[in-house]
C-alpha cells in the first residue's frame, strides 16, 4: 500500500501542478481592467495542496526504507536489512529516483511557501510567478513518473536487499543532500519570480524586497550544503583534500556563485532601483545552474567520482526539460528584457559600483568554472579525452577572485550613489597597509606558491575590512542585516585564511612502518602501535592504532581503518582526525607491504579547519539578514496597518485624511 | 540605450550547450582508455622456461612470422582458469600464444597446464613482474597482440570471455 499511496501522491501532485500552471497564467489575462481574472484564484491553494502531497510523496518512500520493504525495486536495489536504522532512512536520497524526489518534494515545498505566505506582490505578478512554478514542477513529475518512478514495484519481491555504497554509509549523507538540494530549490523561487516580474514588466525595489529572503535563504543553504559536503569529502575519501574541481562539485558551486551575485545585485535593486535587467538575469541564471547540475550528474555525460547509475535516456529527459525551462526562460529575457525601463544610474565610485564590479568578477568566476566543467564534453565531441583540474581552476578562478576581494574589502565603506576615494582615506590606507604587511611577513620566514601567499595577505586585509562598517557606530543600533554583512565578510576572510594556510603550510608524511616504529610531520611524533583486525556491523576492517605525542605529555590516539563492505563488497579508506584549534592532523592506513610494514599516510594541515569555521560564519551572517529584513518587514507592515487604521478614523470623524506617509 | 542584441547572447550560448550535450548523449560513451603502450614496440627482455617442457620468452620470439597474441597470466589466478577454454579456442582458429607466468613456480605452471590445456608455444616465467610493468599490464589476465615486428597493437584487459574471441582473431587479422 505504501508504494500505491506514494504513487497516488505523485500523480495527484502533477494534476495540481497543471491546475497552479492554467490558474497562474489566467492571471496575466483579462486584467486589462484592473480586475483579477477570477480563474486566477485556484493557483495559490494549487500550490499550497501539492506540496503537501509532494511532501506526502516523499514521506511514504522514507517509510519504506524505513522498514526495509524488499517489494519496492529502488528500496532492494539500494538498502538492506541489516543496515543500521539511520543509513536506511538517509538512503532514501542516496540513489537516482530517491533523490529526485526529494529534489521535487523541496521544489513544491518552495511553491507552496511561496504561494502560502507571499502577499506583498500585486496579484498579476503573483500569479505569473506561480505559474512558472507550476510548469517547472510538471516537468519533474513528468521525469519521475515517466522515467525514474521511485515507487517501481518488483515482481516478485527481493529475499535481501543490495546495500548502500559505503561511501555513503556516513552521517554526511545525513546532512550535505538534503541541504544542497534546498538550496538548489529554494532557488526555483528565484527564477519563477524573476520570470513572473519579466512577463508583467513589476522589475522594482518592492519586487526586490519579495525576492530577497528567497534568494537569501537559499543561499544560507547552498553555503552551508557545499561547506558539509567539502567536509565529508575530505575526510570520507581518504585523500586529504578538500576540493576536488569535480564536476558534481562545480554543479554546486556554479549556482552558489549566481546566487551570491543575485543576492547582492537583488540588493542594490531593493535599496536603490538600480540594476533591474541584471537581477532578472541572474535570477534566471541561479536556477538555470541548479537545473544544469542535476543534468550533468544524472546524464553521464561527464564523468565524475559522484556520478549516479546513468542512462542515456533519464540524460535525454532532463536534457529536454533544460531546453524547455532554460531555453525558454533566455527567449522570453531576450523579448522582454529591453523593455524594461531602466533603473536608477549611479557613479562608478559608489557601493553600487563595487557591487557591479563584484558582481561581474562573480560572474566571470562562474564562467570559469563552467568552462573547466564542460571543456571535456567539447573536446570528446572531437574524441579527445582531457580532465581539467586545479591547475587551470586554481589560477583562472584566481584572477578575478583575487580583484573580487580587494573590492570586496572596500565596497561596503563606500556610500550609495556617488562617494569620493578620498572620503575612505583612512580605511583604504589600513587595509592597503594589512595586505602588504603580511605577505612580507610570510615571505620572509619562507617559499611559498603565489597564490597561498596572496590568499593569506588578503584573508588578514579582508578580516580587517569586514569589521570597517562598524566603526564609530553605536554597536546596538547597527541593523541586523549589517550585522549579517560583517559576519558574512568576515567568514569569508577566515576561509580564504583556512584554504591558504592549507595550500602553504600543510606537511605530508607516507612512509612504510612496522608497529613500534615512529615518524615526524609537524609537530608531532606518530607511532604505530598496533594493527589490528575489527569488526562493526556490516563490515569489518584492519585498524591502525596511531599515538600521537606533541612535546611531553599523554598520546592521543588515532584509529584510521581499511573498511571492506560485504553488501555490496567494497573497500573504504577512513580516515582518523587530530583535531586542534590551530590545525588537524589526518592519518590514512595503507596497505602492507610484502615484508609486514604498513603503509601510513599523516598531513598536518594547520587551519585546515578554518575553511569550514568560514562556511559556518558566512552562512550565519546570510540567517542574520534573512532575520533583520524580516523583522523591518514586518515592523514596517504593521505600521502601514496602524497608519490606515488612524486615517480610517479620522475619516469616519470627517477631519481631513493626512496624506499616507509611503 | 542597451543594444538587445546582447539579450540573445545567453540564449545562444545556451543553444550551443544544449546542441552539443544533445549530440554527446547520441554518442556511445566510450570509458575505455587506450593504453600509451599501444604502438610502441615491445621492451627488450629475455626470460627464462617457466616450465621444463616449453621454451622461455624473450623480444626477439616476437619478430617475423605473423603477429602473436602475449597473454600475462599466473597459476594462482582464478580468472585464469575461466579464460583457458577461450585460449584453447584462439589457438585452434590458427592464434600463437606466447604466455609469460607472473610470479609463479615450475610445479605450479605444470599442473595448471595439466588440469586446464595448454595453449602456449612458449612461456616465460617473470618472477618479478619485471616484464609485466613494462609493458604496461597492471594485473593478470592480459592479453596483448603484438605484430610480426614486435610492436604492441592491442591490448585486452581481464579475462578473455567467449565472446571476446572473434573480436581479438580480427584484431590478429588487422595486424597482419
């Protein structure tokens, strides 16, 4: 029964979709008058109920993971009784179809806020926006339904199931999807307001402040996905690093890099009615990544250590979905986009101008990336196979990340409009003074690569500039969401300072040793203690039992395995971590050699963790400005409330009504 | 004034992509990566009979005549056993294979030979899987066709399945 529910869910959900899809385009008619089309009303509840059934949807799969029904072909193709509870449930997305429905489950979740919450929006734009929403959506239930249907039933029931990848057998599976995929989502918001706002021509500062907490919310969750996800890759792989310029990586970081671009430019639209055109480009552009994403993974058009069991024809499917939504979006911003009447200029000193330039540099680290990731698909079209890696990602991406940064750490000293370099004298003389400080700093104890060297002197500059706009202000009237900037700011100076210190300072140690034996990295003096057989429960492994001494003092131990699964068989590498506040040690056990000694692998990575700290802070700062924008919001509707409340008096009293304030 | 040409430009770019995505789907998506040793001519060795009945192997048993298969296998490898029937097949369709035995002992070889059939004119014993590295094989079974100038024209992966065989006698044929 379960399966047929869920089935049912779907179904039901993708009728609705064509109803929120009919009702939202009505809408956009008949409104010649001024009057709502009355056909228009059914997209809100439309959207509303089939979020709920996408959500149902979702949860009877869970359940079935949950107690393993082995009558369901995707619950015995990828889970297993025996596995611990929580690697059942998480499962769930650790496969095609699963996924997917999550992806479409947050999809109509997002629509159904959307249409249940949002009310500032005049109706047509609404309406519109739901709309797109609505075909969005039926196209995936199209995809799941037609091509990838979770709820498939076998003929005759499974005794066992497969089993999970071991690589996902991991409490990271836990928590990196479902956010990433909230976040890719979240965006679709995005992208059906930008197209709803295109279509009625509503591209204003009162459109900005509806899009903003989207855009910003799923930005947090990006940030905090990719942040969870480069964790779980550095220490699930077994490799030591913590970005690999993988193709899966790029499909999450690509609309990351758009969404930060909207969410500043959607900014700059909210605050001053400028950069109208570029904010509906970019909105349509987030999505659009999120949506290109999901095809490179799910086609095998490339190849990639993430990729899913890949079929041509699911590849051809989403393809065609790609051309429809993204082809179809870029028509009508070709159409529209001109008529849109430009918006407030400015100088090219001014916070917008440093937004602009950002936002370009933003943009152009985009096109990077998107270059790196696709280049491979061109070249084997002429039957040249290349891999792009971190030596072109590394130096391309640098050269507009380093200029991004430096204004980065300037723009928000400057005042809208127009402002003089000559204002910021002092800030730009400290900041300048950081910068040139540090990297002479570390240049004289050593060598080092350019680029760590630059990314070092520019983590101090930026860390310092990041706390320059609240200077001379009194801390407690400092608005939330600027608040929300600094930390945002300041996160990504402690990141970059983590990715620095890693790609300059960290120490490496592979040696071969037989238990007793000691070697140096750093600091520390590791001995192998033992190696010894263990067993959890559905695997076993060999463990290395490491001490690890720093000066005198108690060892610590560490315990790094060589995991081979049983169901289905694979071997994993985990890793075992020292962490401390200035840095981690990462052990990895090898294999034995033919004369007993074992293969043992240890970084000292200082700051390594500071990357991550950043993530977490600038994902952080992102929650503080969704909390103070709503919360003027808020404040500012109940005064608007208060204000029509008081005229309504005076009027009933038969004084003269003073002119609203707005 | 914005020129609106440039509003087409994502769309065309776009339209690129999707073009050719579209195009790579229709393409067989080939994960085979050809070895850098294909074309080049076999590194100079010489190894000792691994057992006493057949000769050794060395370069120079690989110029002339016509072109030769070089199957790399061992007595202790269990897809080894698998393959044998698909050797005994090529070598009756006219096929000589050359065999080098990894890391393996006399006695071992000979009772392999006895239990499964020999296909082999010639079999080297690597001890070290000297020659193995230098040909670039990384595993046993492997099998190489090597042409009547000694050089490396094919070289098949894992254990030869039966219907591998037309396949590597057309490979034989091609470098004639």
């Amino acid at each position: 029964m379960i399966a047929e529910i869920g089935l049912a869910c779907l179904w039901l959900a993708a009728a609705l979709a064509v109803l929120q899809m009919v009702s939202g385009a009505m809408a956009l008619r008949g409104a010649a008058d001024g009057a709502i089309n009355p056909m228009a009303i059914y997209a809100r509840p439309a959207a509303v109920v089939q979020a709920g059934l996408a959500v149902l949807a979702f949860a009877m799969l869970l359940w079935a993971f949950a107690i393993t029904d082995l009558s369901i072909k995707l619950v015995a193709t990828n889970s297993h009784s025996m596995k611990p509870l929580i690697y059942k449930l998480t499962g769930t997305w650790g496969n095609h179809e699963g996924s997917m429905l999550l992806w479409v489950g947050v999809l109509a979740l997002s629509g159904g806020l959307l249409a249940g919450f949002e009310r500032r929006l005049p109706e047509r734009t609404m309406g519109a926006a739901l709309g797109v929403q609505g075909f969005v959506a039926l196209g995936f239930y199209a995809f799941l339904l037609f091509s990838s249907n979770p709820f498939e039933r076998l003929p005759v029931p499974a005794v066992e199931g497969v089993g999970l990848n071991p690589l996902l057998q991991d409490i990271g599976l836990a928590i990196h999807p479902p956010t990433l995929y909230a976040g890719y989502v979240g965006l679709s918001v995005a992208f059906s307001l930008a197209m709803g706002a295109l279509l009625t021509r509503e591209v204003n500062p009162a459109f900005a402040r509806v899009m903003r907490p989207w855009v910003l919310g799923a930005w947090v969750l990006l940030t905090l996905g990719i942040t969870a996800g480069s964790y779980w890759a550095y220490y699930e792989l077994g490799w030591g690093g913590w970005w690999f310029w993988d193709p899966v990586e790029n499909a999450s970081l690509m609309p990351w890099l758009a969404a930060t671009a909207l969410m500043h430019s959607v900014s700059v639209l909210a605050a001053r009615d400028a950069l109208r055109t570029w904010t509906i480009m970019l909105g349509v552009l987030a999505f659009s990544m999120s949506m290109l994403g999901t095809f490179l993974v799910r086609s095998g058009v490339l190849t990639s250590v993430h990729a899913f069991a890949v079929d041509p024809e699911r590849g051809a499917f989403i393809l065609a979905l790609l051309g429809l939504y993204i082809g179809g979006a870029f028509a009508i911003f070709a159409l529209r986009a001109g008529a849109v009447a430009e918006g407030q200029r400015f100088a090219v000193t001014s916070r917008e101008g440093a937004l602009v330039f950002n936002n370009v540099m933003l943009s152009a680290i985009l096109a990077i990336v998107l270059m790196g990731t696709l280049y491979p698909l061109l070249t084997e079209a002429f039957d040249v196979r290349v891999s792009v890696g971190p030596p072109y990602f590394n130096p391309a991406s640098a050269i507009f990340a380093v200029p991004m940064f430096v204004v980065m750490a300037i723009g928000p000293l400057l005042r809208w409009k127009a402002d003089t370099p000559a204002r910021v004298q002092f800030e730009l003389t400290l900041v300048a003074a950081v910068l040139i400080a540090v990297i002479a700093l570390v240049s004289f104890f050593g060598q080092f690569p350019l680029l760590p060297l630059l990314g070092l002197g520019l983590a101090a500059a930026l860390a310092v500039a990041a706390l320059l706009p609240l200077r001379g202000r009194r801390l407690a009237r400092v608005p939330t969401a600027t608040w929300g900037m600094v930390l945002a700011h300041f996160g990504v100076a402690v990141s970059l300072f983590g990715m620095a210190c890693e790609g300059a300072f960290t120490q490496e140690r592979l040696a071969a040793i037989a238990p007793g034996a000691t070697e140096d990295v750093g600091d520390f003096a590791v001995t192998l203690e033992s190696v010894t057989p263990v067993a959890g429960p559905n695997w076993t492994a060999i463990e290395a039992r490491l001490a690890v001494r720093q000066g005198g003092g108690e060892p610590a131990i560490l315990t790094p395995q060589a995991r081979n699964f049983w169901s289905p068989p694979q071997a994993t590498s985990e890793s075992a971590l020292l962490t401390r506040w200035n840095g981690q040690l990462y052990a990895v056990i090898g294999n034995q050699n033919e004369d007993g000694r074992w293969q043992i692998r240890v970084w000292w990575k200082p700051f390594v963790t500071f990357i991550w700290y950043g993530g977490m802070l600038i994902a952080l700062g992102g929650l503080l400005a969704i909390a103070g924008r709503v919360r003027v919001d808020v404040r500012r509707r109940k005064a608007a409330r208060l204000g029509r409340a008081r005229r309504a008096d005076l009027a009933a009293l038969g004084g003269a009504a003073p002119a609203p304030a707005e | 004034m914005r020129s609106s040409v440039w509003l087409w430009v994502p769309l065309a770019l776009f339209a690129f992509f999707a073009g050719l995505a579209a195009y790579m789907l229709t393409q067989e998506k080939d994960q085979f990566v050809e070895s850098t040793m294909i074309g080049q001519p076999l590194p100079d060795f010489a190894l000792k009979p691994a057992f006493a009945d057949l000769p050794g192997a060395g370069r120079g048993d690989f110029v002339g005549g016509g072109p030769r298969l070089l199957n790399i296998w061992a007595s202790w490898c269990l897809p080894c056993i698998a393959e044998a029937p698909q050797l005994e097949a090529l070598q009756d369709a006219g096929a000589e294979i050359v065999g080098i035995a990894i890391r393996d002992r006399p006695e071992d070889v000979a009772a392999f030979l006895a239990r499964h059939g020999n296909p082999y004119v010639r079999i080297g014993a690597d001890d070290i899987s000297e020659v193995q590295l230098a040909i670039g094989s990384s595993g046993v079974p492997e099998t190489f066709v090597i042409d009547a100038e000694g050089v490396i024209r094919y070289q098949h992966i894992g254990d030869i399945r039966a219907d591998d065989v037309p396949m590597l006698l057309d490979q034989l044929e091609k470098a004639r």
